[in-house]
C-alpha cells in the first residue's frame, strides 16, 4: 500500500513541474493520445463487464423465477452501492498519490469480480459478486478522469472526453453483442467468463503504457498542506454550478440507467426477439449512435468553449431537452426497425452532452480536487440513479401490470423518460454562476 503513494521512478514517478509549466506540457500530442487510447480500452471493458447483467436479466429472471422489481434490484443496487463506496477513497488515494498505480489495483479487482460472476451457484453469491464488481469499478472513472485533464489543456479537453466518453459506447456494445451471443448458445456464466478475461491482456499493456502525468503547480505536495477530503467538499458545496451540475446529472441518470437497464428486456418481452437478436441490433444501433453523438460533441463542445465557457452548460441543457420527444417517440415505437433507427437517433443526442458535461465538473473544481469532484459525481449517479432508476422502473412495470395494463414495462419505460425535463432546467441555471466559480 506505501508503495502506491510513494514517488517512484520511471513511468510511474509523481513528478513536479516547474513554476508557471503545465502538465500537458510534459508530453507531445502523440504521447497523450497513447495514453487515451489505453484509458479508452480500460473504459470498454469496465462498461463491458458493467453492462453485461442487463442483456442476461432475461435469463437470470427465468432461472431464479424473479419478478421485474427484483430484477431491478439485481441489476442496480449490488453494483452502484459498492461503487458509490469505494470511489471516493480510490479517488482521494489517487489526488494524493500515483493515479496510474491505483488505476490498475482497480482494474485488477472488478476483473476477478468478473469472472466471479460466472461460477456462481446461487442468487446471493451472484449479488455477493456483482458488489465485488463495483467496488473495483469505482476507481476507474475518476482517476481517468483526472489522468486525461493532466494529459491535455482546456482548449482540446472536450475532444479527449469526447473520445474517453465513446469507450462506453464500445464496451455496452460488447455487451449487448458478444454477451448476448455467449449467453444464448453457452449460457449466462460463459458470459461473464470470457468477458472477464477479456480484461487481463488489457491491464498488461496499460501497465507498460501509461505514464503517470506531473502535478499541477497548484498541488500542495506537502503531507501536512495536503487539503483535506473535508475542506475539498466544503469548497465544492460552495460552487453553485458545480450542485447544479450534480443535481441536474443525478436525474438524467434516472433515465440513462432506469430505462437503458431494461431496452434488452423489453425488446425481447414486447416486440418479440430473442435475446441474441435484440442484442446485436441494439448492441449496434446505440454504437453507431453514441460514437456520433460522442465525436460531433467533443466537437462542438471545444468550439463553442472558445466563445464562451459557459457551452459547457448550456449545450447539455439543449440536450437534455431535445432527448425528452426522442424518448417519447423511442418507447413507442411498435417495430423493431423503428425503435432500432430511433433509439440510435437518442443515443446519439444524449452521447453529445457527455463530453461537454465531464469537462464542466473539471472546469470548476480546482486542480486539486479533480478525482475528488469526479467521484462524488460518479458515487451519487450510481448511488442514486443506477440504484433508485432500475428499481423505480421495475416497480413501475410491477404495478402497472398489476392493474391490467398492457405492455406495463413499456408505460414505465415513457414515464421514467421525464426525468430529463428538469435534469435541463438545473443545468441551465448552472450557467448563472458557472464564470464565478472557475479557479
């Protein structure tokens, strides 16, 4: 454990920069693309192995004989619970410490997690397992994020998110298609088996890969000048944008993992394909749609970012809105080729807010608190939506089916949707304060 906080030699050392550099500065762009693409394989497979109970919840539903509230409750609290623990002190371990070293800790632990998976016997082990998996997991993003914000300066950070932001598109599509094909001809646990094992090369080569970025000069080195998780929090609660930011972020997730959890259920349940089917077709049209959505984002995101910062805001505002009617129209859809064309059309609006969104919270919340920041948003999106959006949406469809109504997980599907109206009114208002704030 020492070891990880120590300096080090080599690619690992924490460096120092000198008075008035950047730590971007300390690399050529070839570098720094080297090293997203191998935090970008890092996020495929963490949002693979994530995403793969909701293309198996089908099957788990029939060989435990669970009903749609249950299987809410599998497919959010045993994950989100555990990760909204643990990211907070792998990212407080990595604003104090080597990030890439503590990236691969976690890394290492939801991999055998993972595969855990897949040798389960009962319901409870598999709960057992899945809390395993977002312990690990809860590493991953914010020291990712804090490695890509050293890795490149503010003009071009929005495209490296964009870029970061479109690993989850990889990794769910990896779910949805190879989980699903696993799990038709060879059964669930296969599933996690050989998605898990998916991930030991990949940790080989990010070890010899990355390289951990030097400090901003901001950073207090000083065991004894180091802020405090405390004073970080409170510094944060002070910035109006940055609640803003989270509270309207929080009710998007409501939507993005109540409903999302469920698509692969609900197009095997109610327009009738099978598990491999929905998988493929869906696996591919919200890949296409979110690497879009995630490229035209960054984009957009860096250009209007040079008029004015507060696009950062306001675009995902725009988003959020426009998402809404497109939600509308995907849950109603009553073909497979029409929920197909109009879920990619979704995807790839939501995807384009992501990168703007991600590099706001870094905008605003101090060099010295980039993990930090990050992980209380990541803990209460998981405490929150990946736990409280699986469960209302299963117990929405529990009691609409309980009072007759027909295709009730569709119903709770529309209902659930909107939640992305005030998740855009609260990140709009975040542009009041959003100038104020920035340090």
């Amino acid at each position: 454990m020492k070891d990880l906080n120590n300096q080090k030699r080599g690619s690992n050392a924490i460096m120092r920069l000198p008075q008035g550099a950047l730590p971007w500065e300390a690399f050529s762009p070839r570098q720094r693309y080297s090293f997203l693409a191998m935090l970008f394989l890092i996020s495929v497979v963490s949002y693979a192995d994530r995403q793969l109970l909701p293309v198996v919840l089908g099957k788990i539903k029939l060989e435990f004989g669970l009903s749609d509230g249950m299987l809410g409750a599998i497919g959010g609290a045993p994950f989100a619970l555990c990760y909204a623990v643990s990211t907070l002190p792998f990212a407080r371990a990595a604003d104090r410490g080597n990030r890439k070293a503590w990236l691969l800790v976690s890394f290492a632990f939801w991999t055998v997690a993972t595969m855990a998976c897949g040798f389960v016997p009962t319901l409870l082990l598999l709960f057992i397992a899945r809390m395993g998996v977002g312990l690990g997991e809860g590493g991953a993003m914010p020291i990712s994020h804090s490695l890509i914000a050293n890795y490149f300066p503010p003009d071009v950070r929005g495209r490296a998110f964009a870029i970061f932001t479109a690993a989850s598109t990889i990794g769910t599509a990896l779910a949805l298609i190879g989980g699903g094909w696993l799990a038709q001809h060879y059964g669930w646990r296969t599933a996690f088996l050989w998605m898990g094992a998916l991930s030991i090369p990949i940790g080989m080569l990010a070890f010899g890969v990355l390289r951990e970025p030097p400090r901003d000069n901001t950073y207090r080195s000083e065991n004894n000048t180091r802020p405090r998780l405390i004073a970080d929090l409170s510094a944060l609660s002070t910035k109006p944008s940055f609640l803003l930011i989270l509270s309207g972020f929080i009710l998007y997730s409501l939507f993005g993992y109540g409903p999302i959890t469920f698509i692969p259920t609900y197009l095997v349940r109610d327009l009738h394909v099978d598990i491999a089917t929905a998988g493929a077709q869906y696996g591919a049209a919200s890949a296409i749609g979110t690497l879009v959505g995630a490229v035209v984002g960054g984009v957009l995101t860096d250009k209007l970012f040079r008029r004015d910062p507060r696009w950062l805001v306001w675009l995902p505002a725009a988003g959020f809105a426009v998402s809404l009617p497109l939600a509308v129209i995907t849950f109603s859809a009553t073909t497979l080729v029409d929920f197909i064309v109009w879920v990619a059309i979704l995807q790839a609006v939501l995807f384009a807010t992501l990168p703007a969104l991600f590099a706001a919270v870094q905008h605003v919340c101090g060099p010295s608190r980039r993990a930090t920041a990050t992980a209380v948003l990541l803990a209460l999106l998981n405490a929150v939506g990946m736990t409280v959006g699986p469960l209302a949406t299963g117990w929405l469809s529990d009691a609409f089916s309980a009072a007759a109504y027909p295709q009730s997980l569709r119903l709770a599907l529309l209902v659930m949707s909107w939640m992305l109206a005030p998740a855009a009114l609260l990140i709009a208002l975040a542009g009041r304060s959003f100038m104020r704030d920035v340090e």
